[in-house]
C-alpha cells in the first residue's frame, strides 16, 4: 500500500518530500521581536558612548551582512561567509547555496535574480533548460560560458514558491553581491532580471531598461531579458539577440583598445 501511495504521488508530479504539515511561510509572528535595551545606569556611573547604537547594529543585518563581506579576501572566502550568514530566512527553505559558476576572472558577469528549482538542486545558477538556452547566447557572439562568462546569482537562496525577493531580502544581499564583483573583478555586467537591476542599477523596471547601457557599481551594466522568460515567451528572442549584439560590439571595441 506504501508503495502504490508513493507511485501515485510520483505520478502526480510530487518529486520532493516536504513534510508531514504543510508550513504557512507567511505567518506574522504574533509579537515583533524587542530590540535590546541598555541597562539603566547607577547614579554616577560613567556613561559607555554609543551603546544603544552598537546594538542597534548588531541587530542589523545589512550591517552584519556589510561586515562578513568585506572581510572576506577572496571568492571562496565570500562563499564561506554566506554559508555562515544565519541571518537570511530564504537559507532555510533551499537545498544548496547558490554562488556563482563558470570562470571567475572573465570579462562578463551575468547575473539572475534568484535560484529555481534547477538551480536549487545543482547549486549552480542558469541550470537545466534555462542554462542550456544561455550557452547558445553566448555561443551565438562566440562567448563559452564555462570559460569567457562568470554567473552569479543576487539571491543565493531560492525563495519559497519562487517568489520575487523582498526589497528588505535584496538589501541585505546587495553587501555579498557588491564585494562579489569586486573579487569576480569583470570589465562588464548582464543583469538579467528586475531584481538584479534594483540590486545594481537602485532601479527596475526591466522592459524600459533593457537596451540601453547603464552603469552601476562603477561597471558598464547592460540588463537584458533572462532565458526563462525567452522559453515561455519566444517572440522576445528578438530583443535579446539585440542586446547580445550590443555586448559583441562593445567587447570588439575594448579588445581593439577602445573605452565605454
């Protein structure tokens, strides 16, 4: 009985065992948490300057956040202090971390948004179908991607329901994501995605933005329109192609000693 219980489930579609009680991921907590309070000094005790400040910032994570990345040295550092940052709800319902994948050091970056479940599973961003569509891309302008392009993704946690991420969950990645591109050191950035052009650009709107040549970070950022939107609405290949010949151009001009 087990076992036809467990086929019909799989028939269903049902690939992963979640638990016995569904969880509401929305639920407020029925109180907020309470920030600490300082401890009432004694009548002529010396006042500690700056105590409720530095409690403040330990409760805060962006500062945390800012603090773990920029005492990280090098890309495996970064991905060790993310691994270690408890400080992000998304790390509890995903299965692996996702950082970054291909060739650090390459002259493109391409980020997405956030992990599907594909990249979820691999730990790898732009996998399964969405992967293989952006290798054609790049092959199209004659980039490999395992060795001319470097992927990352914003949100290195897939979020519950795949979700978009919340303006306070981009915040607090945006401090991992900026000492990422430090270390990944490229000339060029894709945004592919809103989240990744708030997080870069302090803007969205993708569908305006795409196109045109934007800076952020003190980078040239060119946001253009992520592959699995491509596979559910084909017409906008077009768009894309565009835009990937706008990337070919401007890496012809900087190998022939140009500038942006």
């Amino acid at each position: 009985m087990a076992r036809a219980a467990l086929q019909w489930q799989a028939e269903l579609g049902v690939s992963d065992a979640v638990g016995d009680v569904p969880i509401d991921r929305y639920e407020v907590p029925a109180q907020s948490p309470k920030l600490p309070t300082a401890a009432p000094t004694q009548p002529g005790a010396p006042e500690v300057a700056g105590a409720p400040a530095a409690a403040m910032t330990a409760m805060d994570p962006v500062a945390l956040a800012e603090a773990a990345a920029a005492a990280a040295q090098d890309l495996p550092a970064l991905q060790l202090a993310l691994q270690n940052f408890s400080h992000c709800d998304l790390r509890r319902g995903a299965r692996n971390l996702v950082f970054g994948g291909g060739t650090a050091g390459a002259r493109v970056m391409i980020l997405e948004d956030a992990p599907g479940r594909a990249e979820d599973l691999q730990g790898l961003p732009f996998a399964g179908p969405t992967g293989q569509l952006l290798d054609k891309m790049c092959a199209a302008i004659g980039l490999n991607v395992r060795e001319a392009v470097y992927t990352a993704s914003v949100i290195p946690w897939r979020p519950p329901q795949d979700r978009e991420a919340s303006a306070s969950e981009i915040a607090m990645m945006q401090p991992f994501l900026r000492r990422h591109i430090t270390l990944a050191a490229p000339q060029v950035v894709i945004c592919m995605g809103n989240i990744s052009c708030q997080a870069i650009l302090g803007k969205g709107g993708l569908s305006k933005l795409r196109g045109t040549w934007q800076t952020g970070f003190a980078l040239p950022v060119l946001p253009m329109v992520h592959p699995q939107v491509l596979l559910r609405q084909p017409a906008r290949k077009k768009q894309a192609w565009q835009d990937l010949l706008m990337l070919k151009a401007w890496l012809r001009k900087q190998s022939e000693g140009g500038t942006t």
